[in-house]
C-alpha cells in the first residue's frame, strides 16, 4: 500500500507543478494574464486533487501558487487507516530569452505536512505554434 502511497502523491505533485509556467509565450510584452488549473486523480484505495494559478506581468515574470492534497486508504492484516498528505507551493518565473521559443528559468519552495519542504529549480522551453487562425 506505499506504493499506492508514493504513486498518489507523485501524480498529484506532477500534475500541479506541470500547468504553472510557460504561460508567457501567448503574452506580447506589456501584457498581463492570469491562469489556474484544476486536477483530480481517483486510484483503487484514494485520491488526490491539486489546485494551483497565477499571473504573468508583461510576459516576462510569472508568479503562482499551487496547492496538493491526497488521501490513500492504507491496509494491513492487523488495522487499516487513511493518510492524507498536503502541500503548497510557492513559484516564481522569469522569462530569459523569448524569440522563437521561449526560455523560461523558475524557483519555488514547497512545504508539506508529512515531509521536509523543498526547493525546487527548473526551466521550461516553450513554444507557440498555430493550429488554425484564432487557435494557437
């Protein structure tokens, strides 16, 4: 049952962090959006949910938040109890290079109930492309 455990927790935790950034590609500079994602995912013994939005400031700074939350129903032969993991996250975002693609280089923290809080360091690449006139 860990492994139902770890595989909700990762799930939840690829989900939330996978929608954040990159939003800046559809911004021309000077332009201010904002984003925001849902995700739930039911497994045989729980389920997890994560929330996690934002705001891109002129195509070159972005800032989010996300929230996880999952629950899993553990069973032994002796006892069975459910254990519910959360955590929130912070990020931030700068956009280094934007032609046509777009370098993107964030920060964030993480804390979590049940565990140590982390750093987290990444980059994303991103780039527009367009399927029809008005869809891109």
């Amino acid at each position: 049952m860990k492994n139902s455990l770890a595989l909700a927790v990762l799930v939840s935790l690829i989900f939330s962090y996978s929608h954040i950034y990159s939003q800046s590609i559809f911004l021309e500079k000077g332009e201010f959006g904002f984003f925001a994602d849902g995700d739930y995912t039911s497994l045989e013994s729980g389920h997890a949910f994560s929330f996690s939005g934002g705001v891109a400031l002129g195509g070159i700074l972005e800032i989010g938040f996300a929230s996880t939350n999952s629950k899993v129903k553990v069973d032994n032969y002796y006892y069975s109890h459910d254990i519910e993991v959360s955590s929130k996250t912070f990020l931030i975002g700068a956009v280094l290079i934007k032609k046509k693609a777009q370098l993107e280089v964030n920060f964030g923290l993480t804390t979590s109930d049940e565990g140590g809080d982390a750093v987290l360091i990444g980059f994303n690449v991103g780039s527009e492309f367009v399927l029809h006139d008005k869809i891109s």
